[in-house]
C-alpha cells in the first residue's frame, strides 16, 4: 500500500549558514563526487570492457604547459600563458583532435601535438 506525500510546514524552522547544506541527488552525484579515473574504472567493471584512450583538459594543460607558445621564455613563440586560454577553446580543440585523427598514430602524444597546433592556431587568428 502506498501513501500520498505530504507537504510539512517548515515556516518556524531556520537554517544556518555557518552549516553547510547537504548537497542534493541531481541523478548525477557519482560524478560530483569521483575523478574522471574512478568514473572510468567503474564503468570499465560495469560494462565488462577496457577504455583505452581519455582527454581530459587538466591533463592536456598541464602536459602542454611548457610548450613554447605558452612557456614565457621571451622569444617569439610566446603567445599567452596557457591559463588563459579559454576551457572552450580546450574542448573545440580534443574535439577536433578526436574527429580528425585516424590510423596509425602514436595516441596521446599524437593528440597532445594537434590539439597544440589547433589552439596555437586558433589563438594567432585571434591576435
């Protein structure tokens, strides 16, 4: 048997602020609360398979921090510190990278060098 749900009266209650409220399940929480890594591993048990290839933005930052278009070492090459590039322009370009190479290549270091010259190239247009 099942009841209707009933709407209480919370008028004499307060909340404080020092407190910080429980997050609430958007369908999503899994992921709020694991890394991309941990998602992965549970999906690789749950479906019985392998993922053998992630671009993640931190990650292609971080590897591409001290590539001379945006390693400040005053030659020319120099075109912006890598923190400001903008996270859609991160996205266009592993999107672009994903559609665009094929066969054999050599993965990540492969996908490292197209995103670099995509956004390096899109940031030289906009200069």
């Amino acid at each position: 048997m099942s009841s209707k749900a009933i709407k209480y009266d919370q008028s004499g209650k307060t909340f404080d602020p020092a407190q910080p409220r429980q997050d609430y399940d958007d369908g999503m929480m899994f992921f709020h609360s694991h890394s991309v890594w941990e998602a992965m591993q549970k999906l690789e048990k749950f479906y019985e398979c392998k993922i053998y290839g992630v671009l993640e933005i931190d990650d292609i930052v971080e590897n591409l921090r001290d590539w001379n278009a945006f390693y400040n070492d005053g030659s020319e090459d120099f075109i912006c510190s890598i923190d400001d590039v903008s996270k859609q322009l991160w996205l266009d370009a592993m999107e672009s990278a994903y559609d665009n190479i094929h066969g054999d290549y050599d993965g990540y270091n492969d996908h490292m060098e197209y995103i670099y010259e995509y956004v390096v190239a899109n940031l030289r247009d906009e200069q």
